[in-house]
C-alpha cells in the first residue's frame, strides 16, 4: 500500500526556520567539540541544549498541527483518523 503524502502550510514557518538554523549551528558548534577533544561534561551540556531545543520544535509543531490540521480535520467530520495520527506522533515522539 502507497503512503499519500500530506503537506500543509507552516503558520509559523520562519519561527521554526529560524530555531532549526539555531540548532543547526548548535550541532556543529558539538562537532568542533569532539573534534578539539573538549572535555565531556561540556559537550553533554551543549548535547542537552541541543535536545530541549528539538523539543520546544517538536511542541510548536505539535500545537500547530493540533490547532490547524487536527481541528480542521474534526470539522470535516475526519476527526477519528486525526486524532489516531496524533496519537500515534506522540507515541513515536516519547519512545
């Protein structure tokens, strides 16, 4: 069975580009750490920063989703398949 391919409009599309580039930048900034042989506690701490900033994305993404997607889908009497695919995210995203 072919999956379909869902997309949508970000509504806060530059907020998310703009946290991403953020992390981006953290993730590089993690490899030059190892690479330079910086001390471990260091690099864990910036590895936690990197992690709580790919979750504050995960939550905006979420509440976007839930506030458009799913609530559009509710009104169209869809809400079933919305909410299992949400819950289904959320179980993935708390693995």
């Amino acid at each position: 069975m072919e999956k379909i391919m869902k997309s949508t409009v970000q509504p806060n599309k530059q907020q998310l580009l703009n946290r991403l580039k953020r992390i981006e930048g953290q993730v590089r900034g993690v490899h030059q750490m190892v690479e330079n042989d910086r001390y471990c506690v260091d690099i864990l701490h910036q590895v936690s920063a990197i992690q709580s900033a790919m979750n504050k994305v995960s939550l905006a993404l979420l509440e976007d989703h839930t506030h458009h997607c799913v609530a559009k889908a509710i009104k169209d009497n869809k809400g079933e398949e919305a909410i299992n695919e949400l819950m289904d995210v959320m179980k993935t995203m708390t693995k």
